[in-house]
C-alpha cells in the first residue's frame, strides 16, 4: 500500500480529494494544521495535511462495525478509519487546534515525538512519516518498534545519500577554515593539522588571517610550538601570498580566518578579497551545534559566496539535539567533513558519517569516547 499526502484549506476539501484519488475505501492514516506561504513568517495560511492510503484489507470492511462506545479491536482498526472517511465522522475539533485527528501507530508516534524533539524540520519530519506508513502497512514485522525504528533510519540516511560524507580528505594544499566567532575555529584547525601529521605523516604549517584578536593568535602560536610546526600571521593580501610562497614545500597549510559577525556581508567580502581562494583551496565553514536552526540557515547563506566544500560541526558534546545538523547538511546540499566533541587536541576529533548522525538523532545522545 502506498501512503499520499494530501495539502487543503479545509478537512472537508482534503477528504474529497482523497476520495477522488483513492476511491471510498481509503483511510485517513494522521492529518494536522499547517502554515503554508508567506513571506519572512508572514501572511501564513493555515491549511490540513492529510496522510491518507487505500484500505489495505477491504475484506475487513464487511464485517460488523461495533459498538459506538466499544473500543475498536486491534485488527478493525483500519476498517474503522475507512468508514470515518467515508461517513466523514472526523475529529475537526483536535484538527482545529493543530492536534491530529487520528493517532500514528505507536511505533511510528515515538519515532515521530523523538524527531520533533530533536528539532527535525516539519518538512523532512512529514516525508520520513510518510515512509514509515507505507512501511507499516507493508511490512509483516510492522508492529516491531525495533523495525520500524530501523526502517526511520534508513530513510534518514537515504536522504543524505547523495552528499559527501567521507571525512577529510586533504585534498588541497590550502585548507580554510571560515565561521562565524565563538564556534572554536582555532581549537579545530589545530585538531585538523595534528591529524594530518600525526596520523597522515604529511607536512602542515599554519596561516591565520585573524589579526582582530590577540588572543587568536597566541593560540594558534602555542599549538604550531606543540607541533613544532611553522605560522605566519597575515594582515593583508600582501602577506598572505607571501606566506604561500614560503610554504610552497608543505603538504597541507591550515588557514584560520577571523570570526567576526556573520551578517556582515563586508566580512565575506573582506575574507574574499585577502585569501583569493584560488583552485588549490579547500573552505570548510564551521558551525556550531549548539546554534539556533535559523541561524546556522542564515550563516549557511551568507557564507555561500565563498564556495564551500563541506562543513564541520563543532561542540557537539554541549548538546544533544542533533536535527539541526540534519538540516544543515541537506539546505547547504554540502556533507559534513568531520564533528569535535570537546577540548582534547587531536583526540576529540571523528569524521562525519551519514549513519553516525543519524545515530545520533535516533538516539538522542552523542555517543561520547572517554
């Protein structure tokens, strides 16, 4: 049985057009308010979602309907929804008041209140319910938790199949870090170059462009004296290509960039004007994971002029929401390169895969080593 959702101004609307497309003997699955349109939050309408599927056992349907304060046993639970739908005996109150008018199966309405509570957009969180009924209905392990459970991860993961989730890949000799200030871009450049040369055996040197704050620079100083590696500071374009040239037999060179405030656009056009980002660069924008939803979308946008190739996420062991992460992966149609979780240099440092994210947002908590 396929699952079909269904978008109208009314109930009365939404259920006519079920009909139309699957015919009487379909049933209403879940359906609740929405706000549709506008214009930065404005000038919404609300409208009824509907998730409707033809009866998937219309023999059901022959049999005597009980009692009207009985409760419907578990096997007539479907037969009844068809008759609600047909007789148009729905609960419009609840629907009025953003609730739905008839329960998920149990396993599907835990799954669907953990993904709300780990800020799983209404969008995604709608698609991946719509999945799960149809497997729900199809499935013989249906009544499993565990299966359908399983079956919401997959669908997650599906959904970031398309994306580059195959951590650092160091291919460039420049890597950039960029973000906005206060997400520990200097902690995880310094991660990132460990990495590289403890664990890669390549040569690495730091460049940092972050000449704002003193502080920056003492410590990315300290952490090229831990390496033993080579810095240079640079203030402008001038120095910058200077620093190449003087690193032009190192593997990989690490830029940190200053973290000034994002909705600047003068910033991005500042940070363009000094780096170049030419061809042999790699731009990683660094987001925290403790970062509202709507301003890591507005950080996504403002950063895009610069190209970036993939994202880094950053003080996820100061969380455990992880939906935003979701999100951010699939607006910015970029993957996920590597997560931090913590302070340790270059340990708490794990490369980003679709099935540990999704992990994550199934599970409710990072799974955190040491």
């Amino acid at each position: 049985m396929k699952v079909k959702k269904y978008t109208a101004d009314t109930m009365q609307e939404a259920m006519k057009r079920v009909k139309e497309d699957l015919g009487q003997d379909a049933v209403i699955l879940h359906s609740k308010a929405v706000e549709k349109g506008g214009f930065l939050g404005l000038f919404t309408k609300k409208q009824i979602e509907v998730f409707a599927a033809a009866d998937p056992d219309t023999e059901e349907q022959t049999k005597p309907v009980q009692k009207e304060n009985a409760a419907p046993l578990p096997g007539e639970k479907d037969q009844l929804l068809g008759k609600d739908l047909r007789d148009g005996k729905l609960e419009y109150r609840k629907i009025a008041s953003g609730g739905s008018s008839l329960k998920l199966p149990e396993p599907i309405e835990v799954i669907y209140k953990e993904l709300e509570e780990q800020e799983i957009g209404s969008e995604i969180l709608d698609d991946t319910v719509q999945e799960l009924l149809t497997f729900w209905f199809q499935s013989k392990d249906h009544q499993n938790e565990e299966a359908c459970r399983k079956e919401a991860g997959q669908i997650l993961i599906n959904g970031l199949r398309d994306l580059p989730f195959n951590g650092m890949e160091y291919q460039s000799r420049f890597i950039v870090i960029a973000g906005p200030t206060g997400v520990g871009k200097t902690t995880t450049i310094a991660k990132l170059a460990a990495d590289c040369l403890i664990n890669r055996q390549k040569s690495v040197a730091f460049i940092t462009t972050d000449t704002y704050r003193i502080s920056a620079i003492d410590q990315l100083k300290t952490y090229a004296k831990i390496l033993d590696i080579q810095i240079e500071v640079c203030y402008n374009r001038e120095d910058f290509e200077e620093a190449k040239k003087k690193f032009e037999q190192i593997d990989h060179v690490f830029v940190d960039t200053a973290g000034r405030n994002y909705k600047n656009g003068q910033y991005i056009q500042d940070l363009h004007s000094l780096i170049g980002m030419d061809q042999d660069m790699d731009i990683f924008l660094t987001l925290s994971a403790t970062s509202k939803k709507k301003d890591m979308r507005d950080i996504i946008e403002q950063f895009e002029p610069l190209q970036i190739n993939k994202l880094i996420f950053t003080k996820l062991d100061e969380t455990d929401t992880f939906g935003a992460l979701y999100e951010a992966a699939k607006l910015s149609n970029k993957g996920i390169a590597c997560i931090t979780a913590g302070q340790n240099v270059p340990d708490d440092l794990l490369p980003a895969k679709e099935t540990l994210l999704v992990d994550m947002i199934l599970g409710g908590k990072h799974e955190r080593s040491g």
